[in-house]
C-alpha cells in the first residue's frame, strides 16, 4: 500500500467562525508551505469589511514583504493612481493576493520575485477563500494570470478574457485585468502608456457595474 502524501495546505491556521482580525492575527502563524521559512512575515489583505471590490493579486513583492501590507511597492502605487483616473474610491477597496508569502530567488543583495507554483497557490486557497467569506464583495477582480486562475480555475486566459464580467458563486461577478506589475515591466514609455490605459478602461468599467463604489464628490 503506498504512502499516503501530504498535501501543503493552510487550512489548519485558519481560525473558526473567522472575522478579519482573526485572520490577519492567525495568518502570521502559518506554515502552510514552505514559503513561510524564506520570507519576512506573512502580508495578509487589507481594506474594509465588508467591501464591495476585492482585488487579488499574485503575491507580495518585495516592499510589501518587508512592510508587511499588501500593494504598497510601486504596483501598488501604479494601482492607486489608476482606480482614481477610473473613477474608483480606493476606500471602499478590499486588496490582498492568492499568495501570502513572498517567494522570491537571490541575486546579491537583490531579492527576485519567483512564480509560486501551483502547490504554493493551492497550499494558500484556504486564506482567500476565508477572506472572501469574510468581506463579501459584490465584485472581484483578479490582477493577473495567477490569481485569475486561482480563482476561475487553470484554463482562464487572461489575455483572451480580460474585462469579462462573470457570474461566479464567490461573488456577483468576478472580472481579471493585468497586474499593475506587468505595466511597469513595458519595453518602452510608448507600449507602458497604452497597456495603461487599458488598465484604465478595464478598471473603469466596475463603477458601471457597482455604481456605489464611485469616488465621492
């Protein structure tokens, strides 16, 4: 009879009946992976709860690892500055990513952001999904391939399916753009201004959908 494998997975941290201050106070204890050993601290979500938007993103880079809160590097401050351009008010926001941990490869004193795996993305599910149950958003948006398909499932195309509202049983809808981080890796200012503002107009569209989410006047 052949061994049984243990699956990596968060679920045993994550705390009964959650609420968001016991996840957030829970998830610095996880050791649901490996990641856990190289990285700072755990950067869980951050924003209100319940929020109407949950955007996820892949992972923590290397600011957010060392400040320990999520999209606070220069993708962040590329997302904050699109959602005003796109109408949104950034309070009424709910931001974290499918992965907790910082998973990154060493090149001198630089820390390289590393692709978790799908392991990693599965080991790290129980976090979001606790995290969705606990903010209840009307609408999610995924930043990028890896939490697109964390969340839709490994045959979503971002590239193809970008900007697709779907009903979904996790929320009202759940729509994917790119990650902020891919805008900032453009070749050249020419193809970085449009990538933008798509960006832009793929972000403009929630309002649409959730007009209460509109940047007060």
């Amino acid at each position: 009879m052949a061994a049984k494998v243990e699956v990596p997975t968060a679920a045993p941290w994550v705390p009964p009946k959650p609420t968001l201050p016991k996840l957030i106070a829970a998830s610095k204890r996880c050791e649901g992976c490996d990641l856990y050993k190289h990285a700072t601290q755990t950067v869980f979500g951050a924003g209100p709860s319940p929020a109407p938007v949950m955007m996820i993103g892949e992972q923590p880079g290397d600011a957010e690892d060392r400040e320990g809160a999520p999209f606070v590097g220069p993708a962040g401050k590329l997302l904050d500055k699109a959602l005003v351009e796109a109408g949104i008010d950034r309070e009424q926001v709910y931001v974290t990513n499918a992965v907790k941990h910082f998973k990154f490869i060493e090149r001198g004193k630089r820390r390289i952001h590393a692709k978790p795996n799908s392991i990693e993305i599965a080991a790290c599910r129980p976090w979001l999904e606790a995290e969705i149950e606990v903010v209840r958003p009307e609408v999610i948006v995924c930043l990028g391939a890896t939490a697109a398909q964390a969340v839709m499932g490994r045959a979503f195309r971002v590239t193809q399916q970008r900007g697709i509202f779907f009903p979904h049983a996790l929320a009202k809808f759940v729509v994917a753009t790119v990650h902020p981080s891919a805008l900032l890796r453009a070749p050249d200012p020419e193809r970085r201004h449009e990538e933008y503002r798509l960006f832009v107009r793929d972000l403009a569209a929630i309002p649409k959908k959730i007009p209460a989410i509109r940047l007060r006047a």
